[in-house]
C-alpha cells in the first residue's frame, strides 16, 4: 500500500528520495486525494482511453504517424495525453502509450495492425521461448513515454492536474505474447499455462519484474500516480485458476510498486466472481468495471478502500437523457463517501460522442461540487 513518508528503496534495497511523482500527505488535487480516501470539494473525473480515436484532433495525428510513432515521440505522445486536459478539463491525464511495448524490449516484435489491433510477430509457443526472453530495464526501452511523463508533468503542474502512468498485468501480457494478439478464447494461453506451468511461472515472474520496473521508472519520470490494466484474467479464467496461476504474481507485483511512494490503481476487467482476491492482490485504489452496480462493489472490496469507476463507457452512445441518468445513478450510490473517482468502467470506444464526454465531465463537477 502507499506509503507517503519516508524514503523510497530502490531494487537495491537502499533508501532514496522520493521520486519526483510522490504524492504528499495533503495534496490539492481532487483526484490525489480521492486516491487517498480524502475528503473532496468535488467528485475527481477522469475516463480510461480519455484520449483516443473519438477525438478528431487524434486522429489527425494518426492520419500523420503510426501508433508506434506516437508512443515513441516524447513530444507527440504529450501531445495527445493533454488534449481531454484541454478539451474536457478532465482531473487527472493518462500518459499516452500502450501496454504492450515494453514486450519489444524483451524480444518480442510488435506492430499495430489497423482495423486489427495488436500483433505479436514472433509469439511465444515454448518454454525455450520464455527463456530467451529478456528484461533490459525501463529507461533504456521505454524513454519515449518516460519523457513524454516528464513534458506533461512540467506542463500541467500549475495546472494541478497529475499525470498517471501504466503497465500491464503479466496474465495480460502474457495472453497477448503467446496469443501473438487478441484472442476471444485464449486457448493457446491456457493450454501453455496448463502443459507447461513451470514455464508458466516463470514467464509471469519475468513479466511482473519488467513491469514493476517500468512503473518505478514512470514514477521517478513524474508520474503522480500509477494504474495496473489486468484486462484478460478475469474474462480468460475462473476463480481457481486466477487464485493459483495469476494471483501470485500480481501480488508480486504490486508488492514491488508500493515503494515507488504514489497511489496505484488495481484495475481487474471481468472479475466480479472473485473480486475481493483480485483487489486483494494490491494497490492503493481499486479500479471497477461496470458488471457490478458502485455500491455492490465497493461494500464488496470495503468502503475503507478507495475506488474508481464505473459507468459502463456503452451509455456514452445514448441520447444525453439516459447518460445523465446513468451518470446520476453511479453518483447516488457512491453516496458522497470519500475515496471515489469516477471513471468509465472500460476504455471509450471510437464512437463515442465529444459532446456526451464534455457533458459527462461538466455535469459529474456540477452535480459533485459543495
């Protein structure tokens, strides 16, 4: 869990300075202090995908450069991370990248497929496979988001917006390297999980280190506080698979996270059948889709544990009648309690109306404010 005094230790063991994202004990920020269970002027807003094919000014720029590209550049990815900051005046800004090229930095080959998604060129299928893979640190991988963190953070101080970094979890991650993209029944991966555990165990080690990494590493960038995105687990796996074949290793990981000194958010797509293990697992805030209604959930993972959620990011294609409605109910049952921030219970889809996001931001402040 956070600590927010003291020093930090670094993989060495030895004590540090706080990196410069550490959050202090009485941050300004809504959406710090919402993270912290703090009382709030208003209910802090953010979505998950803020910035993303919805908004004509992205896809201009897709129209000029790769995703890769845009990942890559620390000027082009702060560059789209601020515009739902400037757009939508949104509480918080979610660097812009992607959680699957520090896969490229352990020897896997990535490409972005339009109309396609994600591919994987060289999928893992052996445990050989697994073995060759390598964990070069962070900085020397991923320096395009690492500096694109440090642009916006210089960016958006005065501002009191914090930046937010992000990883993958390693059955995610997982899914996708030996999938080689998405899947619909992940069979390949469960089939690998199941034939070969101790490969198994140790692929989801390695990846655990390498995203734990790269999260110490957004946070000493400036980034103020961190999101872990498990989007396949709880679609892929029941609960006695999850507890024995991925629990472990995001308790790992989580466990090595604490100490970067920021809020870290423990975001599970498709585990309301075992949503207490997988909050459990770690993280400071627990992140809910939109499967449960907000008060089922948080009474389920304790109402001391600050959450984020969970508007079904669908009603953002309703007339603006129903979305207010479903906005309105998500508000009611969080009941004013400190420790909410809400969110999108998944990321925006490309069709979502501009409008229905201006209006969805303005009306949670509206309805929100003391």
């Amino acid at each position: 869990m956070l600590r927010r005094q003291g020093g930090v230790a670094d993989s060495r063991g030895v004590t540090a300075t706080p990196p410069p994202g550490a959050v202090d004990t009485e941050p300004t920020s809504p959406f710090l202090r919402a993270c912290l269970g703090l009382p709030v002027e208003r209910t802090p807003v953010w979505l998950l995908r803020q910035a993303g094919r919805y908004m004509p000014e992205y896809r201009a720029l897709r129209e000029q450069h790769s995703m890769l590209e845009l990942i890559r550049s620390p000027e082009l990815a702060a560059q789209v991370t601020r515009m739902p900051v400037d757009a939508f005046g949104v509480d918080a800004a979610i660097v812009f990248s992607d959680i699957l090229p520090t896969l490229v930095g352990m020897g896997l080959e990535l490409d972005f497929v339009d109309g396609d998604g994600p591919r994987i060129g060289n999928p893992i299928a052996s445990p050989r496979d697994v073995d060759l893979l390598g964990a070069p640190p962070a900085e020397e991988t991923m320096s395009g988001t690492l500096g694109a963190i440090r642009l916006v953070r210089a960016e958006l101080e005065s501002r009191d917006v914090p930046v937010i970094g992000f990883a993958g979890a390693p059955f995610t991650l997982a899914s996708y390297a030996i999938e080689g993209g998405t899947s619909k029944d992940f069979s390949r991966t469960k089939a690998f999980m199941l034939s070969e555990p101790a490969a198994w165990k140790r692929l989801l080690t390695k990846l655990a280190t390498v995203q734990a990494d790269y999260l110490l590493a957004q946070a000493r960038a400036g980034a103020q506080a961190l999101q872990v995105f498990d989007s396949w687990a709880g679609r892929a796996l029941g609960r006695e698979d999850y507890l024995r074949y991925v629990a472990p290793h995001n308790r790992e990981l989580y466990a090595a996270v604490a100490r970067a000194g920021v809020p870290v958010i423990n975001f599970s797509l498709g585990v309301s059948a075992y949503l207490p293990e997988a909050a459990a697992c770690g993280g400071d805030v627990v992140g809910l889709d939109w499967q449960l209604p907000l008060d089922e959930a948080w009474h389920t993972v304790g109402f001391d544990r600050p959450v984020q959620g969970n508007l079904d990011p669908a009603a953002l294609l309703a007339p603006w009648r129903e979305l207010r409605a479903r906005i309105d109910d998500v508000l009611d049952r969080a009941d004013g309690r400190p420790g909410h921030v809400f969110n999108v219970g998944h990321g925006l889809v490309p069709q979502t109306p501009v409008d229905n996001v201006r209006r969805l931001v303005e009306h949670v402040r509206e309805r929100t404010s003391v």
